[in-house]
C-alpha cells in the first residue's frame, strides 16, 4: 500500500499541475491515478485474504 500511495502522490500532483496547464487533457490523465488506487485496492483484498485464510 506504500507503493499505491507513492503513486497516488506523484500522479496527483502532476495532473494537478498538468490539468492547470491544459485542461481539456484531465479525462485521459486521470486514468494513472484510476491505476494507482487500483493497486491499492488490490493490496487490501490480498491483504484481507491472507489474514482469513490464517486463521
């Protein structure tokens, strides 16, 4: 998750930037975020079912 966060971070503040800069390229911009909160998604649910399947 402290990968997915790094990422969140960076990609975040470089749309923000970028969005500024350019606004009409935000739709397509926006999917690096999707992307990295994906991950974090995915960290969580294996997370989850490693710990339920420990028990």
């Amino acid at each position: 998750a402290l990968g997915a966060g790094f990422g969140i971070g960076t990609s975040g503040s470089a749309l923000a930037a970028a969005t500024a800069e350019k606004p009409e390229i935000f739709s397509r911009a926006v999917i690096t975020l999707i992307l990295a909160e994906a991950l974090a998604i995915y960290a969580l649910v294996t997370a989850l079912l490693l710990v339920l399947q420990a028990r």
